[in-house]
C-alpha cells in the first residue's frame, strides 16, 4: 500500500516536472494529498484509532484547495480498494473502505445508500460468479464421469480426471468469467464515479 502510494507521488511529480519545474505550492499539495493518503491507507489496516478526528486534525487551518487535495487523496485510496472480489476476504477489504467513505461523507444521507449499493453489488458478484461457477462444474463433471469409467475398464484401474484442469472448462470459464467481470465492472466504475465527482 505506502509503495502503492510513493509511486502515484513519483509519478505525480514527475508530470509537474516535465510541465517546468514543480512550484511551491504543487509540492505542497503533492504532499498534503500524499498525507491524507497515508492516513487513509492506516486506516485500512486499523492503525488508526480516531480516523475522523485525525482528518479534522489534517484538514484544519487548510485552504479550500487545500481541503479539496485531502479529500481527494483519501477518496483515491478508498476507491482503489473496492473492487470485484476473487475471494471473501477481499469482500471484507471494500467493506472497510466503504466505512471510510460513509465516515468522510456522513453529512450527505444519499452516501449512505450508494455504499449499501456497492457491498450489495459486490456480494451479488460473488455469489453469482460461484453459481456460475459450479454449475459449470457439474455440467463438466457429467460429461467426465462416462470418459473415466470408460478410461477405468480400458486400464483397469480407477482414472480420475481433474474437471478445474481441464483447457475446455479453463476456457469456457474465461469466456464467462470475463463477462460477469465486464457487466458488474461497469455498475462498479458508475457507483465508484459519484464519489470521484463529489470531490473533483
């Protein structure tokens, strides 16, 4: 994650550089918006115990581009971390962003429901691409049973055959998988663009 974020900074003062030279108050508000990530990305891990008062503290005595830097910056990393998840686990990473998010917005109600919208748009994926997945499986595994049974009177002996190993079901899984990801990354990116165009 802090390499994650070191490496947008680079990249970002690298543009200044080839603009000119970056003034004073780019690096500034390089480094107030690499600040706020930072505490963003603490806040992710749970090193930080008052998030709220922690911004309050990083926003106070700031301009209103200042401000807007901050809010930017935690916002960029928040976002960064809901995405459609391989695995449960990465459920409960979006989960924890998305509270950063209620906790930054908590005066907006309608932020409220767009982050209820995300984690069930989230869990739907998940859930969907499983079905998916095992039925698949099962429509494979029906077609493998007769192919090994033959495969185990020809060589007399038991033959398994590993159906998630297969390059048909590997491809055919692509294809589907590809398409899930697709349809539910752009419902994802929409929801995702109302918070980016809150704090652009």
């Amino acid at each position: 994650m802090a390499e994650e974020i070191k490496s947008t900074l680079e990249i970002a003062l690298e543009k200044a550089e080839k603009i000119g030279k970056a003034s004073k108050e780019e690096l500034e508000f390089f480094q107030i918006k690499e600040e706020a990530q930072k505490l963003s990305a603490k806040f992710l891990r749970n090193e930080v115990s008052d998030f709220e008062n922690s911004l309050n503290e990083l926003l106070k005595d700031k301009s209103s581009q200042q401000k807007k830097a901050i809010y930017q910056g935690v916002v960029d990393v928040f976002l960064k971390n809901i995405v459609l998840p391989k695995y449960e686990y990465q459920l409960d990473d979006a989960k924890k962003a998305l509270e950063g998010l209620k906790k930054i917005f908590k005066k907006v109600p309608e932020i409220s429901k767009i982050c209820q919208q995300i984690e069930a748009l989230l869990r739907e994926y998940l859930m969907h691409k499983e079905a998916i997945y095992n039925e698949l499986l099962r429509r494979f595994n029906a077609g493998v049973s007769a192919l090994e049974k033959a495969l185990s009177n020809q060589l007399g002996t038991e033959v398994k055959v590993n159906v998630e190993e297969h390059p048909q079901f590997k491809e055919e899984w692509g294809k589907i998988k590809e398409k899930l990801d697709e349809e539910y990354g752009k419902q994802l990116e929409y929801l995702k663009n109302l918070f980016r165009k809150i704090v652009s």
